[in-house]
C-alpha cells in the first residue's frame, strides 16, 4: 500500500508545482507612469504602459501604451506578447501625428522596440526630422520585465507639414523598419 501512495504523491506535488506555475504567468490589468513632460507652448503630456491577460489564457499577455497630450490627443495601442516576456525585435512601429489644438505644433509620439536607436520621420514637404526614443527609467524596466524591451517617442515639430514616411534604425546606423506610406490617425 505504502509503494503505491509514492506516486501519486509525486503526481499531486507535480500537480501543485505546475499550477503555481500557470497562476505566475497570470497577470491582473494595471499600469505605470513611464514619462512625462510639457510640450514647448505649455501643453502637458504623459506616457503609461500598461499589462493584463490577453483574452482567457495566461499564456500572453497584452501589453500597451497609452499617450495623453493636452491639447491634441490621448491615443494608445496594445499587442499581445509572451506571459513574463516584453515586445520582441520585430515590433516596427506604433505612432501617431496629431496638430495641437492651437496650432502651434505638431506632435509625433509612438512607440518602437528597444533595439531602435533612431526614428527618422519624412514629412509632406519633404523635410526630415530625427527623433530619439527614450527608455523607460532604469528603475522601472528592472522592475517591470515588459517594459524592458519598448523605447517611447514624444516629439514636437513646427507645423510646416505631417508625417508621411518614417525609418527606424539601430545605434549602429542599420535600417531597422520603413514605411514610406504613413498613416497615423
């Protein structure tokens, strides 16, 4: 009697070991302040990130970005990325061009993957314009693993045109991404 309860103790305790597991992977919708700032007319803006479980599974979750800038817009997008993982280095690009309110700027804010040293924007009348994405505070991306792989952008632009084009590249100059067709909403 006792050589049978040995196995099935060992399958109750493996039992146990892998429901903890699947509960680990489980994460509950929340969000952190990734930056902030004010645009140079005054106008305020901010960045959160935020996780939770993508649909029924603890298998992906679905992370996002939310942009709020005063005076133009509050816009965000999400996408599905591994349980305890971050965006991979396929992420291009998620961005958006709005014009203030009082038209004094534009602002092109987005998100790329952190590989992404440089975004190079083509606007309508054909002038460029470069632009560094951030990462999140160090403090942050040691502490919150699905932020360690996203860079943000939130840059302010004379209104002389709209994006039409952007290029993402790495610190050692290679092309990354491109879309010569933008279309941001």
């Amino acid at each position: 009697m006792r050589r049978r309860s040995i196995p099935v103790f060992f399958a109750a305790v493996a039992l146990l070991v892998l429901t903890a597991t699947a509960d680990a992977a489980c994460i509950k919708r929340h969000q952190v302040r990734v930056a902030s700032g004010t645009s140079p007319s005054g106008w305020k803006w901010t960045v959160d990130g935020s996780i939770g479980s993508n649909g029924g599974s603890c298998h992906e979750w679905l992370f996002g970005m939310g942009f709020d800038l005063e005076g133009a817009a509050n816009w965000g997008w999400a996408t599905g990325i591994p349980a305890g993982g971050h965006l991979g280095r396929r992420f291009g690009i998620e961005a958006s061009d709005f014009l203030l309110e009082d038209g004094s700027y534009r602002v092109f804010s987005g998100t790329v993957n952190g590989e992404v040293a440089k975004v190079l924007v083509t606007l309508s009348d054909n002038k460029h314009v470069a632009i560094y994405p951030k990462s999140p505070p160090e403090r942050l991306r040691r502490k919150v693993i699905w932020l360690r792989n996203a860079r943000y952008f939130v840059a302010y632009y004379l209104p002389e045109g709209f994006v039409t084009g952007v290029a993402t590249f790495s610190a050692s100059g290679v092309l990354l991404y491109r879309d010569k067709s933008f279309e941001g909403f």
